[in-house]
C-alpha cells in the first residue's frame, strides 16, 4: 500500500503594514538569528524592514520560515532567509529563495545576497556565484552573492 501525504505550502509576500504577518517572521528571525545562532539584535533588527517586502512561508497554515528583500545602490539585496529549525530539510529555503527571485527579476537590477561560508553551496544551487569576501569587524568573512541568470 501506498500513502501519499500532501502538504499545502503557501508563501505571502507583505510589507511591516500587515502587522500579524510582520510580527510572525521578526518571530521566526528571533528563533533562528538571536536564540539559535546568538547573532546580536542589533544585526537581526537592523532598522531596514520597512524600506523591504517580505516573505512568510506557511505549513498547513503555521509560519515556517520567512525572508525579505529591498533595494539599495547595488541592486536587490535577499536578506534574512529562516527557516525554523524543525521544518528544515523540507526545501522551503529553496522555495522561499525562488519565489523571490520570480517576483524581483522582472526589475532587471543586480539581485545579491550575502552569506556565511557554509551556506554557498546552497546559494549556488539556485544560481548564485561568489563575488567578494567581506570582512565584519575583522572577525567574521561573510561571502557576497550574485544571482546569475
């Protein structure tokens, strides 16, 4: 016997005016950012999310994971992607990451992101090459990101 289980996957693209939804993601940024990796507030809450849409990826109604985007003088910049730590492995970064890019490409403007070093090969599987290392306080390499059509 066979049994197939269907999930139903919803992804909402809004900005911080939609107050439940804003308030659903900083909850997932908190979990991921600042209990799990102990990234500082001051770099999870950096003042930017209301120049940004962002994205919340639902599990049979539940937020899972959430992401955003903006523009600044070197194009569009995909920040922010979490996703909960017992939903991962389900491919809902992947999803979160392509829907973004269906929607922002139309612009026709450099799309980058920019990561740790062990979350590249990631990145690069849905069409991001290495464009510079970044150095942070002379402590933390992060790696700049372009998306390549």
């Amino acid at each position: 016997m066979i049994k197939k289980i269907f999930m139903i996957i919803e992804i909402l693209s809004f900005t911080t005016e939609a107050v439940k939804m804003f308030d659903a993601a900083m909850q997932i940024r908190f979990q991921v950012f600042s209990e799990e990796k102990k990234i500082d507030k001051d770099n999870v809450y950096d003042g930017l999310d209301f120049d940004a849409v962002h994205y919340l990826l639902l599990e049979e109604n539940t937020p899972v994971a959430c992401a955003r985007w903006r523009e600044d003088e070197q194009g569009i910049v995909i920040e922010h992607l979490a996703v909960l730590k017992d939903y991962r492995k389900k491919g809902y970064g992947f999803l979160l990451v392509k829907n973004i890019l269906g929607e922002i490409l139309v612009a026709k403007k450099t799309v980058y992101i920019i990561v740790s070093q062990k979350e590249v090969n990631f990145f690069q599987i849905l069409g991001f090459v290495k464009s510079q290392v970044i150095s942070l306080n002379n402590k933390t390499q992060k790696i700049k990101m372009i998306y390549e059509i």
